[in-house]
C-alpha cells in the first residue's frame, strides 16, 4: 500500500494516532500503522521483571551492552566491573596446565555458553534477567545473569 487511497474511502471511521498538529496551515497529520503492535510490543506482553531471557550482544560501549532479544526487539544492559582471576604469568609465556584446565572446562560446559566472569563482548550469547520494562518507552532493561 502507497497511499491512502487504496485502503480508505471517505466517510469511513477509522481510528489513527495523532502525529502532529499545525496551528497555522490548520492541518494535523495522523498515523494508522502506529496503534499496530510491533514485535516489541508483543515481546513486552509475554515477558515481566525477573524473567531469564538468552540474546546476542549487539554492541558494547562504556558500561552499556546493546542486546537483541529477539527479530527487532533490543533491550539495553548495564555492565558491571567485573574482574577475573588475574594471571601472573608473564604476557609471552603461557601456563599449559592452566590454559588445559581452562580448555577443559570450557569443553563440557559447552561452546554456546559464555562463563559468567568473562567480560561482555559483541557477537555472544549470553543469559539475561529482565530488570525493568517501560512499555510507554518500549524500553526494556536487563541485568548480567
């Protein structure tokens, strides 16, 4: 559909959001697709505070992640400072029982899986907790889980 024409006749009632009101050319501007939900809104409807919910990190900048829940659902999450254990080896030299213990574990709990103490980066999958939902905003907010 181009133009309005090819959806509405004059004279049918039909309800619309108002987008802008010009006082001096007496014109408003009105919007049919705006009360249609989007997949933001169907999201926020079937998820509250405290749910656990898996996305993709999208970007991280400062202390802020941009996640994807899901096809054009993004929420925001407030990354903590977080530290692992610091190594002591020299930067060059490698511990090979360490780096072979880290391998292993990594192995049984899987390749999809983030551990928790390594740092945010953009491209993985990782748990989250749904901290708050503003539906007005269509914001949602999530912690590290």
């Amino acid at each position: 559909m181009n133009h309005p024409n090819e959806a509405l006749k004059v004279g049918e009632r039909v309800k619309a959001q108002v987008l802008e009101a010009d006082k001096e050319r007496r014109r408003i501007r009105l919007g049919i697709k705006q009360l249609e939900p989007t997949s933001i809104d169907e999201y926020i409807a079937e998820h509250k505070p405290g749910d656990s919910v898996s996305g993709r990190i999208v970007d991280v900048s400062g202390n802020r992640a941009k996640v994807e829940l899901g096809e054009g659902v993004f929420a925001t999450c407030k990354l903590t400072e977080q530290r692992g254990p610091e190594s002591t080896a020299a930067p060059g030299k490698a511990d090979v029982s360490a780096l072979g213990a880290m391998l292993a574990a990594k192995w049984k709990a899987g390749a999809g899986t983030q551990s928790a103490s390594e740092a945010p980066k953009a491209g993985q999958v990782r748990s989250f907790r749904i901290a708050a939902i503003d539906p007005g905003q269509k914001k949602i907010e999530l912690d590290l889980a």
